[in-house]
C-alpha cells in the first residue's frame, strides 16, 4: 500500500497538480524541484515511492533513478516523461524503475504504477510505428549502448558526429 511518495518534476503546475491528486487519494507527498532536493528528501523521510520526471536541470532522471535505488533499495519509482523510447524504458527498468510512463499520465494510472498493478484499460489496436520514430528508438538504443558516447554511436550508426547531434535535438516523432 502507497502512503508516502515523492513528486520530482521540474514543472511546478504539474507537480503541484499531481500532489493536489494524489492527496484527495489519500497519500502524502512530497515534492521536490531537482535531483538535490529530491535525494535530500529521500534521505530525510519514510517513503514508499517516487514519481520522477526524466528530464530535468542539471540531473537526468535515470541518473537520479540510479541514485534513489542505491539509497532506498526497493523503493517504488515510476518514471514520467513527455520524450519517451523504448531504449530509454528498458533502461529505466534496468536501472530500477516499477514503471515507464508517458505524459499526460493521470493520478490513478500513477498510482497503479507506484503499486505495481495495471490500471483496467480498453484495448487499443497496436499501431504500426513509422519509419521516423522506428529510426529514432534505433538511434535510442544504440546511444544506450554506447553509454551515451554520441561520437562511438555515429561511428556504428554510419553517420556524421554532427548528423547525430541534429537528429538527437529533435522531438521524437509521435508515431
């Protein structure tokens, strides 16, 4: 059972949205604006679980991840984010996370996550992905690999150091 958990979100309306939610659940939050102040909290408080952002100043969230798990084994972490990849989930996974979710991700659907459960939800057909975003979850993985190496995945991936880079600042294709 989920009394306790942490919001670690560098977006201030959505953070404080999310705790307004979860609250009228009944569970306690926490928030915190960057990696700093959520290891500071983790630290100082009970908790049962974390909902983290991916992408923040100065910390990126699977580094954070990392960090939070080293510290709390076990804890419940459920990964937010608005870029996400299949590369970037499963290391997520890996790293320690309960679940990869992608914004706008309600309370509720959170909250399973934190719990480890499913929330109930229609069937949806699997869409085909186009070949854009089949290309960027490639280029995801291969970055992972390298350790995110940009040079070393150009190199393996046949393309130009800069070619990459251009390619990584864009938005991933939706579908």
């Amino acid at each position: 059972m989920i009394r306790r958990v942490l919001i670690v979100d560098d977006d201030v309306p959505f953070r404080e949205r999310l705790a307004r939610a979860l609250e009228q659940r009944g569970i306690s939050c926490g928030v915190a604006a960057d990696g700093a102040g959520a290891v500071r909290w983790v630290e100082e408080h009970d908790l049962d679980g974390v909902v983290l952002d991916l992408r923040m100043p100065a910390y990126s969230g699977l580094d954070l991840l990392a960090a939070l798990v080293r510290r709390r084994p076990g804890l419940s972490v459920v990964l937010l984010t608005a870029y996400g990849s299949i590369a970037t989930a499963l290391e997520a996974v890996r790293l320690g996370a309960r679940d990869f979710l992608i914004k706008p991700a309600d309370a509720d659907t959170i909250l399973a996550a934190l719990e480890g459960r499913r929330p109930q939800r229609e069937m949806v057909p699997p869409e085909v992905p186009s070949l854009d975003r089949v290309e960027w979850e490639h280029i995801g993985r291969v970055l992972a690999d390298c350790g995110g190496n940009i040079s070393q995945a150009a190199r393996l991936l046949g393309l130009d150091r800069r070619t990459l880079q251009r390619k990584l600042a864009k938005f991933p294709p939706r579908h």
